[in-house]
C-alpha cells in the first residue's frame, strides 16, 4: 500500500514541474507576442485552488494532475470586445502562433538540461561498463571477462546506460557494431559484434543476454560481518562469522542473493527460516523481518546483518567499475547537453523502429509504468530523481511535437500549411484533425496502460 502511495505521490510531483514548466513556456512566450492569457490551469476538472493576477490571467490548480493548459484570448471559442481584437490569439501572424505553440516543448528541452545540469552537480553513481560471463556472439567476437567496453562505434560508453542504449540499436538493426575494449591491464583493442545473427524472438530488454554479456559484478562471500545490537538477527541467534547458505529453504550462492531472499519471503508473513553454516556445522535459526522506511512512503525488511565486506582484489575491481558520475557548472552543463542529445537521438531513434516495426510497442509505457519509476528514483536517491525527470520532460517535449492534432506538433502543422499556402487550414479539416488526434491519442494512451499491465502480471 505504502509503495502505491509513493508511486502516486511522486507521479503528482513529476506531472506537476514538468506540465508547469511546459505551459509556462506557451504563457510566456504568448504574453511577449502581446496575446491575453485568460487562465492558466495546472491539472484538469474543478479548480481546487486559484488567484487572479493584475493582467487578467486567472491562476489555478485544478483536481486531476494529468496535463495542464493555458487558455488564452481567441474569436473562435468566444466572443471577444473590439479594444482587445489585437490581444487575440487567432489574430496574430503565422509566424508568432508557431512560436507561442513551440515554446512548450521547448521549455520541456531547457528543463531536461536543466535537470541533467542539476544531476551532474550533485553526483550520480554509475557502473561502467565493465563485462563479467561472456558467452554466445560477444564470446565468438573475442570479448573477455572484465573488459570495459570504452566505445562503440567511436562513441565513449562511460556507463552501462550509455553501452546498452547504443547496444539496443545496433541489435534492433541487426548490423555490426565496432566494440572499443580495455583489459585490466589498460591494453586497448578493437572487435566487431556481428549481432546479425539474433533470432526474430529477440526483445530489447534482454539486449544483453541475447549478445551474451553479463554485466560485472563483485562475490562477496554470504558471511555475516556484523550483527546489529537489538535488531531480529542478534534476537534469533545469528552472530559474525556464520556462513548464510539457505534463506526460505532456498539456497544464497554469495551475499548479493541476501536481501532479495529476505524481501522474497518478506512478503509471506511469519519468520523466515535462515540456514547457516558455523564452524563446520549447519544450524537454522528463525529470524521475523521489520520494515525499515525507505524513501518518502517505501519500507523494506530488514534483519540487522552486514557483510564482511570484499577483500582486497575485490575491492580494487569494485574500484575500477563504480564511479561517481559529477561535474562543477561549467563542465557540468556541457555534460547535460550532451546527455540531452544522447537521449534525444535515442528517443527519436527508438520512436522509428517502432513505426517501421523493429522495435516492440511494448517499449510504450502508461501513467502506471511512469509512476512505478518515479517512486523508484525517488527513493534511490535526488539524482536519480533528477534523472528521472530530465527523461521524462525530454520524452514530454517529443510526444508533444508529433504532428497529431490535439497535440503541439499538430497545431505547428497547421501553420506550417497555412504559411505554404498562404491562408489558414479550413474549419472543417482541423475539426476531421481533431478526431483523428483524438483517436489516435486515446489508442497511444490504452496502449501504455495494457503494456504497463502485462508487466505487473508477468
């Protein structure tokens, strides 16, 4: 229940910056051009809260936090006094309509910088890309276990994220991609992956498996390093040194198998059984999770036990893979420009591939999958959260620029036609428009929601 207020919670949040800063960008640029903003609404329905300013806009918050809008002055949806003729928006030239109309998803763009710029301040882990099983086509290609891949095609991975956004599209397409390597002993080389082999059941969200790469990750032994006082470990028994080798019954191969054994059977209430060797010999012990806050609304269970921590090799590896990802302001905002355009080529790219039908629609996601990885990223920590935000604000502005009427890129089409022909497009086509907008949104939008459905129950 908690989780489910969270992920509500930090969607409100995130539709409410990214919304307010979208229609500020219309408002803003429609009072440059000299057009009268009658309202200014966050959210859709009854106004829970509102306040007219000194020029006329009423300011408002209203109950459903899915969009916003911002009505302004215009002879076709009301009558309008001939002193304010000149503030109407339907009176004002081609040119400044489009701007006005522009400035949303362009404001979505400055506000994904902006949160990238931010993300960057604060400092963002990462994992580079480093490879730990390999198997399959990257085997055949002459990738090694603990190679980082360095590039991809000549552009720099420095993460996992940016290795498998730039894997993703080079399997969808089923060409080669040249892979730039480095070895623990900072020898570089070069391999081609041929992933034209990859079978016509392959899913973009086992990229990696399907190539045959396991990301690297540290084995630290399952063995208890510290107990704490007063916790449910210390009241069952379990003390530093013992060897966890079951949880539930079932068995945990090193630690990192530890907390996800224990929030498994979490979930069933009672103890759990734990199952440790000391000394030679194998004890069980029954040890009852507590919750432990998580975030604004989430808990996990928790025993009160710490690892032993890696040895030294371990830890020189865990040294190389992990980095803080952080830039001062000026470095800063190069790198979230940079980011920006990643993700936007990325975005564009995908979008694409699913038109002409290489890539899944299942990559489409509803309010419930957004909200799912608000509540996630918000509780990993601000900076994911920033990232969080920064994507889907980018994500925001593209959708908006589509040319489907209803839609920003609809109404920019328009214009775009009327400067070409030099007269508006009629009533009645951008009445047939908006239907087909229409349509075509409520389709986009029941399809996010099915596939945001099928995940909850696969």
């Amino acid at each position: 229940m908690l989780e489910i207020l969270g992920s509500i919670w930090w969607l409100i949040v995130a539709l409410g910056l990214l919304v307010t800063f979208h229609e500020f960008g219309h408002y803003w640029v429609a009072r440059r051009c000299g057009v009268k903003v009658l309202r200014f609404s966050v959210g859709f329905g009854k106004a829970l809260w509102k306040r007219t300013a000194k020029d006329g806009t009423e300011w408002q918050v209203a109950a459903l936090p899915l969009g916003g809008y911002v009505k302004m002055l215009d002879e076709r949806e009301g009558p309008v006094a001939a002193d304010e003729l000149d503030q109407a928006f339907n009176r004002k030239p081609v040119g400044q309509r489009f701007a006005i109309v522009v400035a949303g998803p362009v404001f979505n763009l400055v506000f994904a910088v902006f949160a990238f710029w931010l993300m960057f301040a604060v400092g963002i882990p990462e994992s580079r890309p480093i490879v730990g099983e390999v198997t399959g086509i990257a085997a055949e290609a002459g990738i090694q276990p603990e190679d980082e891949i360095i590039a991809l095609d000549g552009d720099r991975t420095r993460s996992w994220s940016h290795a498998i956004l730039g894997l993703v599209t080079h399997a969808l397409d089923r060409d080669q991609v040249n892979v730039e390597l480095e070895d623990l002993d900072g020898e570089r080389r070069q391999v081609t992956l041929d992933l034209g082999g990859l079978g016509d059941d392959f899913e973009e969200e086992q990229t990696l498996e399907a190539i045959g790469i396991a990301p690297w990750r540290p084995v630290i032994p399952a063995i208890i390093g510290e107990v704490t006082p007063d916790s449910p470990a210390q009241a069952a028994g379990l003390r530093a040194g013992d060897r966890i080798t079951a949880i539930g019954g079932e068995p945990v191969e090193d630690w990192s198998w530890v907390p996800f054994r224990i929030t498994e059977h979490a979930e069933r209430e009672g103890p759990i059984a734990i199952t440790v060797d000391r000394s030679g010999i194998e004890r069980i012990f029954e040890v009852t999770p507590q919750p432990q806050r998580s975030g604004l609304f989430g808990s996990r269970p928790v025993i009160g036990i710490v690892n032993q921590g890696p040895d030294d090799a371990t830890r020189a590896k865990m040294e190389r893979a992990y980095l803080l990802m952080r830039h001062g302001p000026v470095d800063g905002f190069g790198a979230a420009v940079a980011e920006t355009w990643r993700l936007t080529g990325a975005t564009l790219g995908l979008l694409g591939r699913m038109i002409t039908g290489s890539a899944s629609v299942s990559n489409i996601s509803g309010p419930i999958g957004i909200a799912q990885f608000a509540n996630s990223s918000a509780n990993a920590g601000l900076s994911n959260f920033l990232f969080f935000l920064g994507l889907i604000s980018l994500s925001l502005g593209i959708l908006n620029l589509l040319p489907i009427p209803v839609l920003d890129g609809g109404h920019l089409l328009y214009y775009l036609i009327e400067w070409v022909k030099g007269s508006p497009v009629s009533d009645q086509a951008q009445i047939a428009g908006q239907y087909i907008g229409l349509v075509a949104l409520f389709g986009l939008m029941s399809l996010g929601i099915i596939n945001d459905i099928l995940r909850l129950v696969s």
